[in-house]
C-alpha cells in the first residue's frame, strides 16, 4: 500500500506544478476589453492608474489590458473618449475578484494562488465591453438671443482693391 500511495503522491504533486494557477491557465495576464462609443470613430486613450497611456485607438476597438500591475495590486485603468463636436468623456475599468482562482482550492492549493498572483490573474474586469455615449456640443450652433436685447451687427467690411483693379477704374 506505502508502495502506490508515493506514486500516487508524486503524480498529485506534479499535476499541482503543471496545472498550477486556475485562472492564470483559464484567463491569462492579460484581458481584451472592447471599447465602443457613440457615435463612433471617436479616439480613445487608454490610461493606467500612474497616468501613463498603455493604449490608443479609434473606436469601436478593442485593447490588451494588464490585469495587475504588481503582487496584489489590482490593475485599474480610465479610458477618454475625444470626437470633435463632442464633449470629452471618460470611462473606468475598474477589476474584481476572477472567480476561477477559487479553482486552486479544489486542486491543492498553494502554488496556485501564487502563481495567478504573480501574473495577475486572480484579477478580472468587471466588465470587458466600455460603451461610452458622447454628447454633442454646440459647435456651428448661432448664439443663443437673450429676450429683449439686440444681436450684434456684423463688422463693416472695407473693400480691398489690387493693383490691376485700381488700373482698370482709371482707364
């Protein structure tokens, strides 16, 4: 009996060290988020916690995120959308617990956890698809009349002449 339970012992040690890491194998560092706006062809950067930008692009798109930045730190981004005639917004992306890391626990532990916390992926986002709605400015729009006052008169224009003008009128 002591004769197939090393065995046995070995391979359960083994399958830790290989299978290691629920989430880390089921989700990866990393997390593809979409990011979408209304109207579209807006331009997003993408920001980290530090204020350095990590993505830009054109929407709709979709961005590679980091899930953490170091051990136990959660990665957490803000995504600004531009589009001319439109007023900027933002957006966070802000992580949650990854429930496959629970995973570890059914397979043993330990490594596990270290492992998917060393590549982040004990962390998930709470959402992978940003939908931004921008809101139009007044750009183009005329000004807004106060009731009872006055618009402003346009500006006199002065007529310019050339040269070759100022010679035609003479002959």
């Amino acid at each position: 009996m002591t004769r197939l339970r090393r065995p046995l012992l070995a391979l359960a040690i083994g399958l830790v060290l290989i299978v290691g890491g629920c989430a880390t194998i089921i989700s990866g560092r990393t997390s593809d988020v979409q990011l979408v706006s209304s109207p579209p062809e807006a331009r997003v950067v993408v920001q980290d916690a530090e204020g350095k930008v990590v993505a830009q692009a054109i929407t709709p798109a979709s961005v590679s995120l980091k899930r953490s930045r170091k051990w136990f730190r959660p990665a957490r981004y803000t995504a600004t959308f531009e589009k001319y005639g439109y007023e900027t917004a933002q957006a966070t992306i802000d992580p949650t617990f990854n429930p496959w890391a629970i995973g570890n626990l059914a397979v043993g532990g330990g490594l596990g956890v270290v492992v998917d916390v060393a590549t982040g992926a004990l962390y998930r986002f709470k959402t992978d698809n940003v939908q931004q709605a921008l809101a139009a400015t007044n750009m183009g729009q005329p000004p807004m009349l106060i009731s009872g006052s006055q618009p402003t008169p346009p500006a006199p224009q002065t007529a310019v002449r050339t040269a070759s003008a100022a010679n035609e009128v003479r002959r």
